[in-house]
C-alpha cells in the first residue's frame, strides 16, 4: 500500500540531490508576465499563474501571491508569488523562460487559433547574510490605490507600494496587504531578490566568457502547450512531453520539472 508514496518520496530526494547550485536552497520568487497575443496571452498568464499554484498545493507548499497586475478585459498582465519552502528555487528555476499556447481563442468570435506567449522569471529569495545595499537615494517609491479583487481596506486607501530602482530601471509593486509598510517591506525584498539574481548571472556571464560558454541563457521558448488542432505539451529542452493537457494545466508538472533538473544537470558537465 505505501509503495507508491514511498517510490515517490525517494524520486524526489534523488532529484534533491541534483540541486547543489548556490543558490538552490533558497526559497523562491516566482513572477509571469503575459507576451504577444493580445488579451489571449493575458489569459495565458492566469492559466500559468494557477498552474504553478496549484503545483505548490499538491505539493503542500505555502505560497503568497505579492502582486497582481489585471488586464483589462480578461486575465492578468503580470504576477509575482513568493514560494515559501526549501529548495523552491533549484526546483522552480528550470522553469524560467518563455510558454508558448496554441488554442482556438475563447476571445475569437471567429474561432480561430491564437499562439499566445508568457515569460517567467524564478529568481532566490535573499537572506540576511547576502548584503544587497541599496541607497535611498536609487529609489523612487510610489504609492497607490490597489485595484482589482480585494476587500475595502484594499480598495479605499493609498497602500499599494511601487519601488523603482533607478540605476538599474527595475520596478517592483505589491498591494496584497493592507497596509502600506507591509507592502513596501514585501516590494523591497522582492527587489532585493532581483538584484542579487543580477549580480548572479553578471558573475555567470563573465564565467561563460572565460569558458567561451554562450549558452548561459536558454530562455526563449522552453516550453510548448497545444490544444488545438491535437493534445501536447512538450519541453523544447528536454524533449519530456505528455498528451494530457489538463492535468498539466492543473498542476501535474513534475515530470517536465525532474527532466529539467536532469538537463540542467546535463548541461552543466558537458
């Protein structure tokens, strides 16, 4: 009877043990931002965004979403979840790239099919011990009204905080909480985790030179989800692929996230 739970549990400390980068350890910061296709890709993004969470529910992995950007007509523009459990980064970083969907657009009073794109950005939480100095001086802080679903303590009052780093252009927000330092507090560490991934692939990228490496990034489309006119999913990576859609969609994403581990892994020794 606990065969299964237990092959399981032992697939998983062997993909741990593949996790031995520096950051791998850490907790992660999950964002996704709609692409080209218009409010299909918006939707694109929602679908990405429940995917993931729903992952992290099958797994029993707390997660808080810091940030929802809504699209006008229908999904969101962007979203940025914090994943609360160990080794959340060495996991989820594999999934880093763009998602491409084919489908007959629900948008499309034609019924014609849509390619859509999302990207998502998996970047390490930063820890105490990482020193990520930040003069006031770089920041501009903006507070706003929240917008979208929310109670009337979110809605009423300017709480929404939107940080942006001016040397380097990078803009954070958060609006979960009520309250505007709590949300400023959730924005900066989420800054700060943007920018020790910076300083992480600038030390990558001068790694890759002296390697005559220039395969540090593998971003553009990792990953495709077909719907139409057949059923597939398929990594572009690490040709790992299944004809069940939906459960994919729904959180069944294991399979694709272990090959990516192993191809990574792969990678790195060739």
């Amino acid at each position: 009877k606990e065969l299964d739970s237990v092959e399981a549990a032992v697939a998983e400390l062997e993909v741990r043990t593949l996790l031995s980068g520096e950051y791998d350890q850490r907790e992660a910061f999950v964002s996704i931002r709609s692409g080209a296709g218009g409010v299909d890709a918006a939707d694109w993004a929602e679908m990405l965004l429940r995917m993931y969470t729903r992952y992290c529910e099958r797994h029993n992995w707390p997660f808080e979403v810091n940030d929802t950007s809504y699209a006008e007509e229908a999904g969101i523009k962007s979203a940025t979840f914090h994943v609360k459990v160990p080794y959340a980064y060495g996991t989820l970083s594999v999934e880093q790239g763009t998602h491409r969907l084919v489908r007959i657009s629900p948008f499309d009073n034609q019924g014609r099919r849509q390619t859509s794109f999302a990207e998502v950005e998996v970047i390490p939480v930063v820890e105490q011990t990482d020193h990520i100095d930040i003069p006031d001086d770089e920041l501009r802080i903006d507070v706003y009204r929240s917008s979208g679903p929310g109670g009337q303590g979110v809605n009423t009052t300017d709480s929404a905080v939107r940080i942006t780093h001016i040397p380097t252009g990078i803009v954070v927000s958060c609006q979960n909480e009520r309250s505007q330092i709590q949300n400023k507090a959730s924005a900066m560490a989420v800054l700060q985790s943007k920018l020790l991934d910076r300083r992480r692939l600038e030390e990558q990228a001068k790694i890759d030179a002296l390697k005559g490496d220039s395969s540090g990034s593998w971003g553009n489309q990792m990953r495709s989800y077909v719907l139409h006119p057949y059923q597939m999913v398929k990594d572009l990576r690490t040709e790992e692929e299944t004809g069940n859609t939906a459960a994919v969609l729904d959180g069944e994403i294991d399979s694709f996230i272990e090959a990516g581990i192993r191809w990574r892994m792969q990678s790195a020794s060739a």
